[in-house]
C-alpha cells in the first residue's frame, strides 16, 4: 500500500497508509521531505513499543536526550511529558519552539500519544514559512539583518515559571544555556526562509533594548499566529506527531483538567542556523 501525503491546513500534512515500525527507506524520505516542506507531519495509528519509537525516530536523525523533562522507564531517549488528573499546569503551554536556546538547536521532535483524555488535549501548529512570507518587504528587510537572544533560565532554572507551579520538577537545573541567532533563518532542508523566535524562548533582539525588542517581537508574535497559519491536530493513543523546530511553533492546550495525558517524546539533533 502506498502512503498518501495530504497538506492539512494552516500548517503540517497528514501522512495516510503507512506504519512507522515497518518504514521503508522511501517513506523514511517521504516523512523527512514533508516535515521539511510543511514543517510537521502527522500519523495515526502508530501503537510502537518504546524499543519501535527509539528506532523508527534514530531512521529520522540523531537522538538528543532532553536535559529538562523526565525520562520513561528504561529508556533515556524517551521523555515523558505528563500531565496526572491532579495536576493543573502542563507541559509546554503557550507557543514555543524547542531547545531554541541551545547553540546548535534540535532539528525536531518524535511525538507519540500513549494516552489522551477523551475530550481536549489538541496541539496547535504554526508554520513560520507562511507567517515570514506574508510579511511586507519593509519588515522582511528590516529582520534580515537582525540577531535574536534566546535563553532557557527564566523557564527551567532555579527561579524558572515551572518552579511555582505543580509541574515544579523541570525548574531548578544549573545548566541553562543561551544562544543568539538570526531572526530570519534559511532551513537547510527546503531552503526557504522562516521566521525563528519565538515567545518562550526569545528575549530580544541582538544590541537592542528589550523596550525595543518586545515591542516588535510582540508585533512578530501576533502575526505568527494568524489563524490562515495555524492547524489544530488532535490527538489519541497511537497518534504521531514529528515537526521541525526551525519551521514551526507549537502550543500544547491545557483544556482537559482532572484528566490524564501522556505522551513520548523523542528529540532529534540539529546544527547552528544560518
């Protein structure tokens, strides 16, 4: 049977017919392709042992063990991102890209649902192509030569947002990194320009004030999230995400309160932007 790609819209497609334990190296490239032409692709029906998602996520690229998040029983590659029916704060609320603050950042992850609430619990996608191409060219030119600070502390470190909520465990590590990178980035798999920073990570601009900064970046955060840019994907055990970081933002929905949610997440490396 051969796998059918359809876009999704605002963001992402959905790939149709295809089992990722038993991945030929043609559908290995068909998911890469798409994940870099549309910055995410998304699968149903992907019931893998953890030992399957390890290997199927390995075919993808290199695996980084997360630093922040709590791994899965028996397997460091695996992170667990959990939300028990007593907690109220989830993991990665509001719109963010991952590992942003690292120098060479993730090139994505491998996300797969073991178990969802009945009702809630979507992820939003947002493609940063569309939203850097339906900007004007005054503005395009005006990032372009532009460097962006992107830092972790005020997230995961000792006075981290996580450390006064119920999620307190991934605030206070020591190891904090910070990166500067360009504001407008060429992703070296489609070569196309894209959007990089975003509201979690971003703290302003390169040499300039973060009066300065926030106001444009909040002009930038706005628009990034237009709704002709946005897809809401929902979820249920067996259902797979794999997005690239340098081409979307993502917002995991804190709706389903006195339900459980867990997922598995596996990061796959990246390199320096340009």
């Amino acid at each position: 049977m051969t796998a059918i790609v359809q876009d999704t819209e605002g963001c992402g497609a959905e790939i149709a017919d295809m089992a990722a334990a038993r991945a030929s190296d043609t559908e290995i490239d068909l998911i890469r392709d798409t994940v870099y032409r549309r910055g995410v692709a998304f699968l149903h029906g992907q019931h893998l042992t953890p030992e399957e998602h390890i290997a199927f996520a390995e075919r993808i690229g290199p695996i980084v063990v997360n630093r922040y998040f709590p791994p899965s029983e028996r397997y460091p590659q695996i992170a667990k991102v959990e939300k028990t029916e007593t907690q109220t704060t989830n993991i990665g609320g509001g719109w963010h890209t991952d590992h942003s603050y690292d120098q060479a950042p993730a090139m994505g992850s491998v996300l797969l649902a073991v178990e969802t609430p009945p009702e809630g619990g979507d992820t939003l996608f947002a493609d940063m192509y569309a939203a850097y191409e339906a900007l004007s060219d005054g503005l395009k030119a005006t990032l372009s030569g532009l460097r962006a600070v992107h830092a972790s502390e005020h997230i995961y470190g000792s006075k981290g947002v996580y450390g006064m909520t119920d999620q307190a465990h991934l605030a206070g590590h020591a190891d904090n990194p910070s990166a500067v990178h360009p504001v407008v980035i060429v992703h070296p798999g489609s070569g196309r320009k894209a959007l990089y920073v975003n509201p979690a990570f971003t703290v302003g601009f390169e040499g300039w004030s973060r009066e300065e900064s926030m106001a444009l970046l909040a002009y930038l955060y706005q628009h990034a999230v237009k709704p002709q840019f946005v897809h809401r994907f929902k979820w249920a055990p067996g259902s797979m995400a794999i997005w690239d970081n340098r081409a979307t933002w993502h917002h995991a929905m804190n709706d389903y309160q006195g339900q459980r949610r867990l997922m598995h997440r596996i990061t796959i490396a990246g390199g320096p932007l340009a």
